[in-house]
C-alpha cells in the first residue's frame, strides 16, 4: 500500500529555531541539509517516508497550505489575519513566535494624532489589509503604502509618517526615534492545515496534529 506523503511548509528565520525543539519532540529529523544555511534546497525529506518540509517565506507558508501545495504548516496569526483564507483551519496554537503588531510614529506625529483624531493617515506597512481593516474601525482612511522591510526608516524618509510591524522587544524602534502607539493583534504561531487535505488524508494529517499537541 502506498502512503500519500504530507508536506510540512515551516517558516525562515526566527520562528523556525522556536519551532525545531517542537520537531524533535514530535519525531520529526530532517535531512541534513535542512540545518545547512549554504543549501539552496528548498524541500526537505525527513526520517518519515511519508512526510517531507518545504521552507519558504513566512507570509508564503500560509498561501502553500491555502491552495493546496502543502497539507500543513505552521505560520503567525498576523500573516492569517493578513490573508483570510478560508481554506486554512488553524487547530493549535504552538506558543512560539510570540511578539505583537503595533502602529507606531515619530513621537511629534503620535502627540498630534492624540490631541487631533486625524480622518486620514499614510502608513507603510507588510500588512496593508489587516492594517486598513483596523482604522477604519476607528473612522480613519490608512493609506497603505506596502514595504515588505526596513518599514523603520520610512517616516525618517518621508514615506509615510507612520508604520505598522511586527514588534517584540521595542528597541529597533527606539533607535529610529519611533514609539508605539497601540497594538493591533498580540501574535503568536499556529500549526495550519488545508482543509481539503483534512478530509482527503484524514488519518495521517490528525496523526501529526496529535503529536504537535502532545509535543
């Protein structure tokens, strides 16, 4: 009988050294190049035959699983709130990854927004959904420029007087003469799954959502 083998898309970077002790835990050892900062490999087999890893972007892991290229994943609730696939169901929260996304500007601009709601505010952020959805709650037009980094610099530059990311100790915006204004979404890491490949390989995707949650 031949397995269908699953594909676990995880994210570069911070999140992924978070997410290699739960791997371990669930029995999960990649091939040796996984660990190889040098490899251009970007799918990975492990020491399950029915089970290989993809490592690509973060915001990429969440559209992979969404249509269907990986069965699982694991990716922040801000790329969810970002995207809103429906395709994806979000079983578990890991408890890795934790930081927040905050709205922040040069301390002259958050004291003129405090004393004199503006209806209209220019914001550079990675999060131009997420980040309209949020003031227009608030009865402010954002206008989203999108950056996909270096967002800090942007009020500096005369972008965009205000930025919205990701934010965990504070101090890259204390060093470009920023401060926080309000949090948006309290972020954290979730394993995802397709929800198609959920009702198709019902056995071997449950089977891993256990082991993710006794891990």
């Amino acid at each position: 009988m031949v397995h269908q083998k699953s594909i676990l898309a995880v994210p570069k970077g911070r999140i992924l050294k978070e997410l290699m002790p739960l791997l371990q835990a669930c029995g999960i050892r990649p091939e040796a190049d996984f660990s190889d900062e040098n490899s251009r490999k970007l799918r990975f087999s492990t020491n399950h035959d029915t089970l290989d890893i993809i490592r690509v972007r973060a915001f990429d892991v969440a559209t992979f699983v969404a249509y269907g290229g990986a069965h699982m994943g694991v990716v922040g609730t801000d790329v969810l709130e970002e995207f809103g696939y429906e395709d994806l169901y979000a079983p578990l929260d890991l408890n890795i990854g934790r930081c927040r996304l905050s709205a922040a500007a040069p301390a002259e601009e958050a004291r003129r927004e405090k004393s004199a709601r503006q209806s209209h505010i220019r914001v550079a952020t990675k999060y131009p959904a997420l980040t309209a959805r949020h003031f227009a709650r608030q009865g402010i037009q954002a206008e989203c420029i999108r950056l996909n980094g270096a967002m800090e610099i942007a009020p500096a530059l005369g972008l965009a007087p205000w930025i919205v990311d990701l934010v965990s100790s504070g101090e890259t915006l204390k060093a470009n003469q920023l401060v926080e204004v309000e949090t948006l979404l309290e972020v954290t890491s979730k394993l995802i799954v397709n929800r198609t490949a959920l009702k198709t390989n019902a056995p071997a995707l449950n089977a891993w959502i256990q082991e993710f949650q006794k891990a």
